[in-house]
C-alpha cells in the first residue's frame, strides 16, 4: 500500500458514542419495504454482548451468527424519462449524508427536494444524486434503503440522470459480518470479531436475515473516493485514504482489490482505517483536507460519517430521548470552508440531509 503524506492527526472513537450501542431489534412493518419479506425465518434467541466498549478493545466477545433463509429478491426496472425533460446535459448535483435504515425519513427528504414522487419513483431527470454511505445499522430498514437505492439508480440512468453510491464504514462492517462471521481477526487491542463488532455498532438481525447475494455484490463494488464538480466526494473525515494510493483510480482499485482477496484481518484494517474520524475538525484541520484535496484534486471536500452535533462539540442523550441537544439544520460547513460534513445524525433524533451542491456558507 502506497502511504501518502500530510496526513493529520486522528480522533478514535471512544466508549461513549452511540456507535458502541447495541439498540433494540426493530421488528415494525410498513411502506417502502420494512418488516417480513417472503421466505424469511423468525429470527434466533438475541445475543447481545456486553455494552460499554468499542469494537476494537481486547478480549472482544464471539457472537455466533445464525443461518438464514434467501429472501425474494427485489426487480429494478429502469423507468422512461419524464416528458419535457431534456435526455442530455448534466443535471443538478445532490448529495445525501448517513441513512443508516432510516427509510421513511430517506423518502421524505427525497421527495421535498422533488427527487422521487409520490410514489417512491425517480422524477428529477438528469439530476445527479451522490449517496455518500452507510445504508444500514442502527435504523429499522438498513435492506430496503440499498433497495431503494439500487432501483434509483436504474431509473435516473433511464431519464438521462444518476444515482450512485459510496462505500461508507458501515458497508464495510456488514460485508465483514455476512463473509466471516465469528472468524477472529487482529484489532490491533487484542483479538476481535467482525459479527460481535457489526452488533456493537447497531446491527439489526432483520437486515441479516434479509441480505442478499446481489445486496453484497453491490456493496463490494462501492468506489470509496469521486471527485464531482470541484467536490471531492468520501464517506468518513480522515486522512486514511492517502493510505491506499495517490490518485482516485488507486483507491477504489486498491479496496476492491482487497475485498476480492477476502481476508479477514486486511478487511478488518479497513473498516478500522475508515472508522476514524475528526481529521478536519480543530487546529490543522484545514491542512488535512488540503492533502486530501491537493492528492486527489477538488476545491471542496464533503463527508458524511462524523454527526454534525459531535464536530460541534455539542452531544446530547446516546439514546434520543433528550433532544435537548443542537438542532441540525443543513450541512456544516467548516475547516475554513474547505469541508462540508453531511452526516445530519438521524440515529440521535437530528437530521437526514439531502443537499444540492454547490452550496454557499
């Protein structure tokens, strides 16, 4: 792996973030996809590890994963382009922070910046629309969200348009889950498992039970850095990218590569890599992006990963009760306005955010 210069200094994640959780199994029903699908088992008896560390700390609890039943799988089916709708030219570009299986909030942020209909169905023409990861966990429907996403996809390359995706940490984790289950793996602070830290971080047993081989295939093929219109696009706010190759191209070769491999510990050391956060915020901020920037090219670089009330400073109640906390209102633009965080937290009662791009302070 190539190692790039100017990285800035990292932040880890520690015990009191919501990421450490182990939320209640969502179970409910409803539109867009939640709840039972044909073919699916009742789920197994929970185990749920011990609460109060992170998935990197030593002696790291085995959590036997359960088989499960295929589920039927989902057609997406391109949709004409709406009449009026020039077919060619670049539309507006959109850019969506962490969904994390909050469906129902996802539709209704798309439909009020009248990117999908009533229905559910592409109507923006050739409008270009960047989702910069993290689909699942912690939320009810992780599974209907990568749907969903997939069907846009095909519609709005039907209408002249796009919609596309980036490999976001928790992308990573699921992958780990589902490939290795309870396989040990070196965390780096004693030994680690890919199922009990998928847990630990929010994972829901109905979105295990309902994944896919095409849900795993499309995942595995996420690019994890574009650059769009003078935007550099990734999921979390760190250097860590500068680590697997000097220019875009390299990157996302370079992490396919490595999930085509299939190793236990390699694929660990990237969720670990991209799970770090907080590169941009504070005193040298500003020139971590620029290295990121001044590598991969850009003016501008936008991330989800990192809640916009924890680059504040401003954290309220893990569980989303006390919602005394700072309301998130839009995007956060910091680092001397050469960064944009996108991750709302809708997993801690905030905000999913849909943004057109470019956007002014």
């Amino acid at each position: 792996m190539t190692q790039g210069a100017g990285q800035g200094p990292e932040v880890e994640r520690t015990a009191t973030l919501r990421d450490f959780r182990v939320p209640a199994y969502v179970h409910e029903t409803g539109p867009y996809g939640q709840g039972a699908h044909p073919g699916d088992v009742a789920p197994a008896p929970e185990q749920a590890p011990p609460q109060g560390y992170p998935p990197t700390e030593r002696d790291l609890p085995v959590v036997d994963g359960q088989d499960t039943a295929p589920t039927a799988q989902v057609a997406v089916e391109p949709v004409p382009a709406p009449v009026g709708q020039p077919a060619t030219g670049p539309g507006p570009l959109y850019v969506v922070g962490d969904v994390h299986g909050y469906l129902d909030e996802l539709v209704a942020a798309l439909q009020e910046q009248d990117l999908i209909d009533a229905d559910g169905q592409w109507c923006a023409g050739t409008a270009r629309l960047w989702f910069l990861g993290d689909f699942t966990d912690r939320g009810p429907d992780g599974i209907g969200v990568i749907d969903l996403v997939m069907r846009l996809s095909a519609e709005a390359a039907a209408a002249g348009g796009y919609c596309k995706a980036l490999m976001g940490n928790h992308e990573l984790l699921l992958l780990g889950a589902k490939r290795f289950g309870d396989t040990p793996v070196n965390s780096g602070a004693g030994t680690a498992t890919f199922q009990a830290a998928w847990l630990l971080n929010g994972g829901q047993k109905t979105d295990m039970d309902r994944l896919q081989d095409h849900h795993l295939q499309w995942m595995a093929r996420l690019d994890a850095v574009e650059e769009v219109d003078g935007h550099l696009l990734v999921h979390s706010d760190t250097t860590a990218y500068l680590d697997y190759g000097g220019s875009i191209e390299e990157v996302n070769d370079t992490i396919h590569e490595a999930l085509t491999r299939n190793d236990a510990d390699e694929v660990w050391d990237l969720f670990r890599k991209f799970t770090k956060r907080f590169s941009f915020r504070d005193e040298g901020g500003a020139d971590a992006v620029r290295s990121l920037l001044g590598t991969y090219g850009g003016t501008r670089i936008v991330h989800g990963h990192s809640p916009i009330p924890y680059l504040l400073g401003e954290v309220g109640s893990e569980d989303g009760e006390d919602n005394s906390g700072p309301t998130v209102e839009g995007p956060h633009v910091y680092a001397e306005g050469l960064a944009i965080a996108m991750d709302g937290g809708v997993t801690m009662a905030g905000k999913l955010l849909v943004q057109q791009l470019p956007m002014t302070d």
